[in-house]
C-alpha cells in the first residue's frame, strides 16, 4: 500500500474506476441478448465518463512523481475509452463487423489487464477484487456472443 492519504485516495480511485468499467461491461454484455439498447447506451456513456477520473488520477500520480506504473497502466484504458467514444458515439463507425474489431478487442483487453495490474501493484486484495469483476465481465461477454446466435 502506498505511503500517504493522497496515494491511497488515487489509488483508490483508480480502483473503482477498475471495477466499475468491469461491472459496466458485465451491464453492457447482459443487455444485448434482451435488447435492451437503451440500457446498453447509458451503461457504455458511463463508463466512457470514467475517463475523467482515471485522467485525474494519472495527473496527480505524475505530478507526485509516482512510479511509472502508475502513470502508463491507466492511461491504457484512457486510450481505450477515448477510442471507444469516437467509434461508437462520434463517427457511430459499425466497426465490430470489420477488421478494426481485433485492434479494438485487444487494447480492450490490454486495458482491463493493466487495470488488474495497476491494483494488484497497490494491494492484493484490489487486485483479487479487480480480477473478480474482470471474469464476470468475460462470463457476461461469453454470454451474450452465445446468446446472440454466434455460437
């Protein structure tokens, strides 16, 4: 664990942010096999928010000379949310039936395992909670591609 009130409160930012990005995909991945698109579209807008945190919590890790681990880890899943923003609700591009989809699904999952990582660094016990989230957000996405007639 980190050494001072304000690590541990980023850190603990960052974790949230981990598991609720975790929790959102698991929401988002139930609502597509019953239909419900609004539901998924509200989900997928809060999670893209989460952006704003996990940008914060990189600043201050910067500006407080963390280690580096601190300040790439996230920015991954920044990167991630911010490419998710442009092609599902600016260019509204229906990249998932294109070859775009693979690039997309790995720094997908590039992100969330730094997110595991960024939490284990910090405390076992984030990180085995981290991890919890991340496989019921896979059982939600096995799921729904099932579920969905893919299978």
């Amino acid at each position: 664990m980190t050494s001072t009130i304000n690590e541990r409160t980023v850190d603990w930012v960052v974790f949230i942010s981990a598991n609720l990005f975790n929790l959102f995909i698991f929401c988002i991945m139930l609502s597509r096999p019953f239909g419900l698109e609004c539901l998924e579209k509200v989900v997928g807008i809060l999670n893209i928010l989460l952006v704003i945190p996990l940008t914060v919590a990189v600043i201050l890790n910067f500006a407080s000379g963390r280690d580096w681990w601190s300040i790439m880890l996230p920015l991954v899943m920044i990167a991630f949310l911010i490419l998710e923003l442009l092609l599902d609700y600016v260019l509204r591009i229906p990249f998932r039936e294109t070859s775009l989809l693979w690039p997309y699904l790995a720094l997908f999952y590039l992100s969330a395992w730094m997110m595991i990582g960024y939490t284990f660094l910090v405390d076992k016990t984030y990180g085995f909670i981290t991890l919890i989230t991340y496989f019921l957000s896979l059982a939600a996405t096995a799921y729904s591609y099932f579920q969905v007639g893919h299978g």
